[in-house]
C-alpha cells in the first residue's frame, strides 16, 4: 500500500502518493491530449447520474459540460476579483 500525504483544501481534500510515477498520472499530463492537464474531482452518486443525462441530453460529454462549468466560476466576479487581486494570472 502506498504512503499517504493528505493535503486539504477549502474545496476538498486531495490525497497524493509519494510515488511520483502515479502523481503524475493522476495530477499530471493527460494521456489522451497531449498539452492538456488532467485534475480528478470525487462526486456523489446523484450528481454523476444527473451530469450524465445531462450529457445526452445535450449531445456532449460530462468532460465539456465540467469544462463550462469551471470556465463560468472562474469568469465569476469575485473568482476574477481574487485572480486579479493576488496575481494569479501570472
């Protein structure tokens, strides 16, 4: 079994491995598109379910509906008032 790290963030908790090999697979590059990063999100079973009709219902993947969603809360106000505040951009 690895060895745990557990760094929380306000959002959730994120749980790394010492192995580097498979941070990397989990945090790093993905392996389907090259230049794209690759982040993992832990939902409840309710929610999957609803993304997912949501999905057909809109003839597009979970990953573009979860790709909007991000881009809207980081065009939010006060998202792009705290990038803007601390740098974050850079």
């Amino acid at each position: 079994m690895p060895d745990w790290n557990i760094a929380s963030t306000p959002v959730y908790p994120v749980i790394l491995w010492e192995n580097q090999s498979v941070c990397k697979y989990l945090l790093g590059m993905s392996p389907t598109r090259p230049g794209k990063k690759e982040a993992r999100v832990i939902l409840d079973e309710d929610t999957v379910r609803l993304l997912k009709k949501l999905a057909g219902v809109t003839e597009r993947s979970m990953s573009s509906l979860i790709q909007e969603s991000i881009d809207q809360y980081l065009e939010s106000d006060n998202v792009r008032e705290l990038i803007q505040r601390y740098n974050l951009e850079d």
